[in-house]
C-alpha cells in the first residue's frame, strides 16, 4: 500500500515539495525516490528527523507546547493554538492535530498565503454536516449525544476510539459495520477494537457488501468482540443503517455517546438531523 501511496508524491515537480510523515517509517522512506523538495511533519518536535532536517535547513511542522508550528532551521512560526482549532475538539481529536500539520505546511509552502490567512481558516473549519460531513459530525441531544463518522478500517477506527475515550458520555454504544474487501483479520479488529471502547454495541452492514455475505463479515465482527474476555459486552445485530441509527434512539440511556461508523453518510446525517429537529420543536 506505501508504494501506491508514494505515487502522489513521485508526480511533484523539481521545484515543488512532497510533504511526508516522519512519524511513519514508510512515508518517511517514500523521500528516497523523490526528485522534488521534501518538507515534514510530526506529532514530536524531537522527533530525530525533524530534528535532522531541520539542521540541514528544511521545512517542517510540528506539534509543540500546545501549538501547530511551522519550522525552518533554528526558527519557529506558531500558527495556533490547538485548543483553538475546532477540528481538533479542543485538543482530543489528536488524528485532527495529525491532519492540520501537513495542511498548514502545504499551505505555507504556497507562498501567497500569510500566517494570518491560514490561522483564520484554521479557526473557521468546523467539524460539522456542512463542511465535514462524516468526520466527527457531534448532534447533541437534550440527554444524549450522537457521534458520526466514515472509520472503515481499522486504523480509522482506532483512531475514533481514541477519540471517544476522552468524550463525556456514558454509557458509550457503537454502531459497527465491517467492509467485505478487507481482509478477515481487519474485520476481526474491528471488533477487537470496539470491544475494548464501547459498553454496548450495535451491528450493522453496508448497502455494498463489497464480495462478502452480511452474514460472513457479523460472523467475523463478533469473533473479534468475544476476543474480550474482561467484560461481556452486549451485541444486537441490524442489518440496515437506519433501523440501526434508529434502535440506538429508542433504547438511548440518558447520558449515552453513541457512536456511529456510517455508510452512507448523507442519509445518516439527514435522519440524525430529522430527530434532532424534532426534539428541538418539542
């Protein structure tokens, strides 16, 4: 998979930059075979690479003291304060500090744009239906909340478990699915993973099965849950999406997160949303 990823950044011109992740062993080997300028990020200031191309003169971003930076050699350029940056929730979507870093990079390497325009639209760049639709969408309801997101792998998934380990909420509920062109050991952790997360969780499948039986990939989904032998978690299967989203309202306690990995996302959104109207006008 690293190589067909790294033919993005084998396509830069001379003169342009490819912007790799040098906390990751196999982007960060992608520079190898590059004919273009390379920049970096990473989550670690101290990072030993960042901290080498920094000595060699090379652009980078990092996450520091609170702070998405901008480095070039001995000096910084501290863009934001994360706690300031929607996307991130204050910090607890660490994917989404992950994210801005390459983001600012590329859009500071562009030269025409100032610290102050990236800065802004940091601030403007809401996880919302309307801009991320899908990316940690949070509806919240007069007794509970509802978390929406596309996690469908299991480094997504991971991810939004981390996540929604550090939202208030409880009990925590998953809506799960798994994806029928991954491999039966990527569908297990995704069942692993939500085990170790989630109080009580739902099954549900997409509309495209993507070569696999609804019944082979639950099979493998509560293989991976009954992996975890330190609670018994409560599992209901729902083949469709919105009997899913919709037995999670109905049997909602108060002070629930549940969590949604959606499929299709526009209709999941506008149900969510439905009920939302619905309470508000009550």
């Amino acid at each position: 998979m690293a190589k067909v990823k790294a033919v993005v950044p084998e396509t830069v011109k001379k003169n342009g930059f490819a912007i790799l992740n040098a906390d990751d062993d196999l982007v960060y080997e992608m520079r190898k075979n590059l004919h273009c300028n390379i920049a970096l990020f990473s989550m670690n200031e101290n990072n030993p690479r960042i901290q080498k191309h920094s000595k060699q003169g090379g652009f980078s971003a990092v996450y520091e003291n609170g702070y998405v930076t901008i480095m070039k050699g001995a000096w910084k350029i501290r863009v934001e304060k994360v706690a300031n940056i929607p996307i991130t929730y204050g910090g607890k979507a660490t994917h989404n500090i992950m994210n801005t870093l390459p983001a600012i990079l590329a859009t500071y390497l562009y030269r025409n744009i100032t610290v102050e325009d990236i800065r802004q639209s940091l601030q403007t760049f809401t996880p919302s239906p309307n801009q991320t639709p899908g990316r940690l969408n949070l509806f919240e309801f007069k007794h509970f909340k509802f978390l929406v997101d596309y996690a469908h792998n299991p480094a997504g998934m991971q991810l939004l478990c981390d996540f929604v380990e550090k939202m208030d909420g409880t009990p925590k509920v998953g809506v799960i699915s798994g994806t029928g062109d991954r491999r039966d050991e990527d569908i297990r952790e995704i069942g692993r993973i939500s085990s170790r997360y989630f109080d009580e969780i739902i099954i549900r499948q997409d509309k495209n099965l993507r070569g696999r039986s609804a019944e082979e990939i639950v099979k493998l989904l509560v293989e991976g849950i009954n992996e975890n032998k330190d609670k018994k978690i409560p599992v209901t299967i729902i083949y469709n999406e919105k009997e899913a989203i919709m037995h999670a309202y109905n049997t909602v306690k108060p002070g629930s997160l549940i969590t949604i990995m959606c499929d299709v996302v526009a209709e999941a959104l506008d149900l969510i949303k439905d009920l939302k109207e619905k309470e508000d006008k009550e």
